[in-house]
C-alpha cells in the first residue's frame, strides 16, 4: 500500500497536559524514534493555541494513541500530506523544469528557483547602477553564494534598513516577499513619493534567501519529507542518545544558531531534530555571513532597521524570544511601530496580525538572528514577520501562489511603516545634534564676552 503523510492539528486546551506529554520522548525509549519522526510545523505554549504536526502512518498512530491516553483534543486535518503538494503544484511544476535562469525578468506570480532570483537581481544592478549594488556577504554549506542588493546609492553616511528571507527552507513565500520589496524599491523610486524620500536617506540592504541550500532542497520533490524541510543541508552529525543508540542526521536549524541565550530554550542538541541548534553558536557559514555583514566596517552601527521574514501565523514579532516577559528597554516604541505596521497591513486586505514578542505568542526559543541583532548587533527596530496564513490555515507552509502577491503587497505596507520610524528617527537626531551645536556657539560666545 501506499506510504502517507498525515497532518494533526492538536488543540492546547491545557497546558500542564502538553508539557507533560513532550516529556515523553526523554523519559519513554519506546517513544523517542516515534517523536523524531514528527514534523512540527507550529507550535504554541497558549491556551487555546494549535500544535500543527506531521507524521507518517507508523508514527501518527503512535501519536493518535497517546493523544487519546492523555486526553488530548486534536483534528485530523489532512489525509494525505503529498498529494495535497502534488495538488498545489500540479501546474507549477511543469514549469520548473523549464526555468530560465538566465531572464531579466520575474514572475512574482509564482515561486521561482534560487538561481532566477539571483540573475534578475544581477540585472536590476546592471539596469540601475547609481542606486542598485549586486552583493554577497557569503557562501552556504554547499557553495552557493548568498546574495543580495543595496538599494537607495553608496553613501556611507547613511541608515541602512536590513531584510532577509528564507532562513527556514520549506517557507517559500519568504523569498518571494523580500523579492517583491525590491520590486517596489527600484520600479516606484520615481513615482512613489515616500519610496522617493525614503530612499533619500535610507539604503535597503535586503537578503532574500538566507539558506539557499535549503530552499532549492525544498525544490526537488513534492515528498513532505523533503518540501518541508526546515534546516540548511549542513553534513551529517552524530548524537548518542539516552538509551545508548548513535543517531545521525544532517543540517542545523539556523534560527536557533545566533549567539543570543544560545541553546537555553526552544531548541534541540540532536542533530536529528527539526530545531537542531548546531554544534555551537555561529556553527554555521550562514549565519556568520549574517553577523559578519552587520558588524563589518561598512554597516557597523548603520543599521537602524532589521526584519527577517518568516512564514506562518500572521504575527508581528519583537525581541526577545528566549523567555517569556523578556523584553528590551525601548520595548514601548517597539511595540507602538508594530502596532502602527500591523495596522496599515490590515488596511490592505483586512489581514489581521498579532504583535508580541515570540515567547509570548508562540513559544520561547533562543539563538533567533533577530534577538541578536538587537542585542549585539545594536538595531533599534528589529522584528521577524511570521506571514500568510493565520493559525487556522493547516497547510501554511504550501501557500498558494494566488497568495503570493497579495502577502508580499500588505507585508510592503507594514515595512514602510518601519522604514519611516527610521526615517524620522534620522531627522530627530539631526534636529538635537542642531539644537547642540547652536547651544555651543551661544554658549562660546557668552564666554567670549565675559572674556
């Protein structure tokens, strides 16, 4: 017969229950393989918040059964997990394998591969040379450069707004978002008269696909083991567990590889789990791209704005995740921006986002790229975007492309709100450092009329 995936959607409806039931796989051997072989594509420590989990037919029974021994409350949401892919992707795929990577252009109507966007990014510098710069700020596991733009000239004096995609492989419409943000950079900087200013004094730095290796994994086979992957493609590594047995699996999720509370919360030490936080912090050639970029002489202390895109749940994110009730000191304008963000991206399509750190949200985890970047890294506006769908939509990792552009243009609306809290943060810092120097020469000419 033939082998299928199973999607469960469980309800948390009492969290003592929960806790007690992820024990399980560190007091139960019998249940250890069974956990690993679950896919967790959310997860939440609220009441009344969802479990969205994936398991082959083997290992959902184990589940069902033990859902069912600790009265757990749960929904059989999807029979067939691949063919639900198949179904999503029955005309994209054809495609695929004609892509173009070498086209000027792309179709923001649909998913595209690493390549095309690297060569439509090629081109968009090649076609705005005084505005636009093709960068790299490294290489993935396996070699490929990761690429990006600088968007608003080459001055150095001026604020830099970072956005990266793609952290996670299996969270396509990541890419496509940042992708379009470039879009509206370089194709509305003359019409659009607040792209017009921001970019005056702004320059975007923006990322679209931070785990490229990852991503075109994703790309090569609508198996679920496969599309949703989480992890980049780092070499395998091997862990004893409790019980003795040696356990090898590849890849670190990168998320959980920063130098922020690393490993306290929300990760794993087996190589072979989903939030496998690597071998150290900084493990990873993909991550320390990130931080060697923010801390090199050209953006070191430039950097004013940090959003990383990240799919699904409709939450607007701020620091910190690693514990719940943990949050920076300017925390009130923090929550105000996002406040005010959220609010002009449900202007657009009526999407409502929830806005609070990730702890609070969703569930503490430690190692986050935006944790670190407002703690080390020294930015004032730093958030990670969970996009389309909310918590109720059970296939949020396999967006629809009808999906895509309506996500990236309400998303564009929310940024645009931080990139102007940069901007008048810019200006009210020229408007003090005036204020100081007519001080100066007021006071300078006091005491040379006392003199």
């Amino acid at each position: 017969p033939p082998f299928h995936f199973v999607f469960w959607r469980i309800v948390v409806y009492n969290t003592s229950l929960i806790n007690d039931f992820l024990i399980l796989p560190i007091v139960s051997q019998p249940f250890y393989p069974i956990f690993l072989q679950l896919n967790f594509w959310k997860t939440s420590e609220n009441l009344n918040g969802f479990w969205d989990v994936m398991a082959g037919e083997k290992a959902g029974n184990s589940l069902l059964h033990l859902l069912s021994k600790y009265d757990i409350t749960y929904l059989k949401t999807i029979q067939d997990v691949e063919k639900l892919i198949q179904t999503k992707e029955k005309r994209e795929r054809p495609r695929r394998l004609h892509d173009d990577a070498s086209s000027p252009f792309y179709d923001f109507h649909r998913y595209g591969s690493y390549d095309q966007m690297v060569s439509w990014m090629r081109a968009l510098a090649r076609k705005h040379p005084q505005h636009v710069l093709f960068i790299s700020i490294g290489k993935s596991h396996e070699g490929r450069s990761i690429d990006g733009l600088e968007i608003g000239g080459r001055e150095r004096s001026k604020r830099i707004f970072w956005i990266d995609g793609g952290i996670h492989a299996r969270e396509w419409a990541a890419p496509h978002t940042a992708l379009y943000f470039i879009h509206q950079l370089t194709t509305r900087h003359k019409t659009d008269p607040t792209i017009k200013k921001l970019l005056e004094e702004i320059t975007f730095v923006i990322i679209p696909c931070l785990n490229p290796d990852g991503y075109e994994f994703t790309r090569s086979s609508t198996n679920p083991h496969i599309r949703l992957w989480r992890k980049n493609r780092s070499s395998m590594q091997c862990r004893k567990d409790g019980w003795g047995r040696n356990r090898c699996c590849r890849g670190v999720d990168l998320n959980r590889n920063f130098d922020f509370h690393f490993k306290e919360s929300g990760s794993s030490d087996d190589p072979c789990s989903e939030i496998y936080q690597g071998t150290g912090a900084f493990s990873e050639p993909e991550t320390r791209a990130v931080r060697d970029a923010i801390l090199s002489n050209r953006y070191k202390g430039r950097v004013d704005g940090y959003i990383t895109l990240h799919t699904y749940s409709q939450i607007w994110v701020h620091p910190y995740g690693h514990r719940k009730d943990s949050y920076p000191g300017d925390i009130q304008e923090l929550y105000q921006v996002g406040k005010k963000a959220a609010k002009a991206l449900q202007d657009v399509y009526g999407t409502k986002y929830v806005v609070g750190s990730g702890a609070d949200t969703l569930y503490p985890a430690s190692g986050g790229s935006e944790d670190w970047a407002k703690h080390s890294g020294g930015v004032k506006y730093v958030y990670l975007l969970e996009l389309r769908p909310d918590e109720k939509n059970w296939d949020g990792f396999i967006l629809g492309e009808s999906e895509l552009i309506p996500t990236a243009r309400e998303t564009w609306e929310g940024v645009k709100v931080v990139a102007t809290a940069i901007l008048d943060r810019v200006h009210h810092k020229s408007e003090a450092i005036e204020k100081k120097d007519l001080l100066l020469r007021n006071m300078a000419e006091d005491l040379w009329d006392l003199w």
